[in-house]
C-alpha cells in the first residue's frame, strides 16, 4: 500500500536580485519519514525551509502540505505544518507553560485544547518538571526541547527542524536524537543540518542541495551504497617487503600503518583482497587482518556538491 504524501513540492524557486537562491526544486515528504536535509552554506536550505513555514514567498512552484495548496489555502495549510527555526523563538521572561499556552492560543486552541495538548507535548518533549522555569535560565538544550514542543504543539503532520542540534552536548543531544526519531514514526520530519552524522542517526531518507538544486534524493541505504571500498588494510605477522605488496594485482600504492599493519590503495574497479589471501598462504606472510574500508558519508557529500559546481 502506497504511503501518502503529506507534503509535495513542486518547482519550487527563490530568487533575491540576480541569484537564484532555490532553483526549480522539487520533492515529496511522506508520513513516517525523517528526510535529513544536507547542503553546504548558502544551498537554499534555510530559504526552502522558509518557504515552506509560509514565511518567505516563492517567485515560483507550488507547495501542498497534507493536500492543501500554501497559496491557495494558506490558514489551512500552515496549520499542518510545524516549524522549528535555527534559534528557537522563545520569550526569555516567561516560563515554559507560559510559553506553551501562549503559543496555544496563537494556534486558536480552546483553553481545554491548550491544557490537553501542553501536558501531552511537556511529556512528550521532556519538559514536565521545567514548567514553572523561565525559558530564559534553560540550558540550550530544553529549549530546542521547548521549541519542539512549540512546533508539534497544534499535532502538525508535516514538522520542519532546522538544526536542532547544534551547541547541544552528547547526552542533550542523544535526547533529542531520540525525540525526532520518536515523532518520525507518526509525523512527516525535515531536518536540516550541516551534520551528516545527524543524518546517520535520525534519518531515513536524504536530499543533499547545492546552489539551489538537488544533487541527491534517496533513502539513506541508497547513498550508503555509494560507499567504495578503495583501501584494503591488512595485517601480517611476517611480512614481505613493501615493493613485494606493491606488485599485487591492482594495487597502486602501499602506506605503512605500522605494527605489521598495511593500507593497500587500489582502483574502484579492483579488489585485492583474492590475492591478499593467496599470496601469505603461498609465500607465508600469516595474514591476521584482512579489512575493506570504504568511502566515508563526507567524502561522497564533498564530491557531490563540488562535482554539481564543477
């Protein structure tokens, strides 16, 4: 059975003067997926991200969010979406709950609706025994938890985070990586980030932009397929010489990890590792460590953004 989309962009383009922050993007978000968001400065990230909460106005294309069009039905529209900004915008004089049911009635929630929905989003954000604290004197990490409560608060299906990770440390942000992960599995998330292992850790799908178009778009396990293996590390306890390592089939070069430990460089399209095995029970080498290491998530990201560039 197909998912359905809660959110289709379509064409989608910004421009300020003469650049064009977002070029003719296009892609779709469904319930029950994290799409990590990737780019390097001045991609168009924040400017789509923008775009979508209804803040800044396309010059182009269109965005339907749970099948109501932005520009058409703009109330409607916005009500399904839940949007967290870099900085989180929080009055630093009031308390949580203050905050909360402040944003409550900014969502034209009844009292009875806004008591309901700020005990649920304080449970479920982790903000039950910080009510009564002013958001001001929080660590950065319970706000980013505040500001999540803020934006799930009206129950969106669509919910955008724009880093809501950064400055946290490990255990703030082991928390929170557990909270988009939670809210993925009944909600649409976007999470932008410069961060590949948020990506890693939180997502399920992947668009990658470079200079205002999409270089990549897939399921995570799709751009880990990418990974090539192009190093093969080796250990012997009775090792030949380099020059001797050298010579094996598709090998290129040899870098000395020391301990009687190996990096053999080959081409994409060659694996020594056949030889390897062949060779050290041939000649004796007692192979003890026979490793692939593949390309790491940085490098294909690099090579995809400067290669759309290039």
């Amino acid at each position: 059975m197909t998912t359905p989309l809660l959110l289709q962009v379509e064409r989608l383009t910004r421009c300020y003067g003469d650049l064009r922050a977002v070029d003719e993007l296009s892609f779709t978000l469904a319930r029950g997926q994290v799409l990590g968001f990737l780019g390097p400065n001045g991609a168009g990230k924040s400017t789509t991200l923008r775009m979508l909460a209804g803040v800044v106005t396309p010059d182009a294309g269109r965005i339907v969010i749970d099948g109501n069009d932005l520009f058409d039905q703009p109330q409607q529209a916005k009500q399904a979406i839940g949007y967290l900004p870099e900085q989180p915008p929080l009055y630093r004089e009031l308390t949580v709950d203050e905050q909360l049911h402040y944003s409550a009635r900014l969502h034209r929630l009844s009292r009875a609706a806004a008591r309901t929905a700020v005990a649920r989003v304080k449970e479920r954000c982790g903000l039950t025994e910080v009510g009564v604290r002013l958001n001001g004197n929080l660590s950065k990490g319970y706000r980013q938890r505040v500001g999540i409560a803020q934006a799930i608060l009206h129950d969106p299906p669509v919910i955008v985070l724009d880093e809501p990770t950064v400055g946290l440390d490990p255990i703030q942000l082991q928390a929170i990586r557990a909270l988009i992960a939670e809210l993925g599995q009944s909600h649409g998330v976007i999470l932008s980030t410069h961060l590949l292992a948020e990506v890693q850790a939180t997502c399920s799908h992947v668009q990658i932009m470079c200079a205002g178009r999409l270089v990549f778009t897939g399921e995570l396990a799709e751009l880990e397929r990418r990974r090539e293996s192009t190093c093969l590390r080796i250990g012997l306890n009775a090792p030949p010489p380099v020059s001797r390592l050298a010579l094996l089939p598709g090998v290129d070069h040899v870098e000395v990890l020391g301990n009687d430990r190996f990096r053999l460089h080959h081409a994409r399209d060659c694996d020594p590792h056949r030889a390897v095995v062949d060779q050290s029970c041939a000649a004796g080498w007692d192979l003890w460590e026979l490793t692939p290491e593949y390309t790491d998530l940085e490098r294909i990201f690099v090579d995809l953004t400067l290669g759309s560039n290039g």
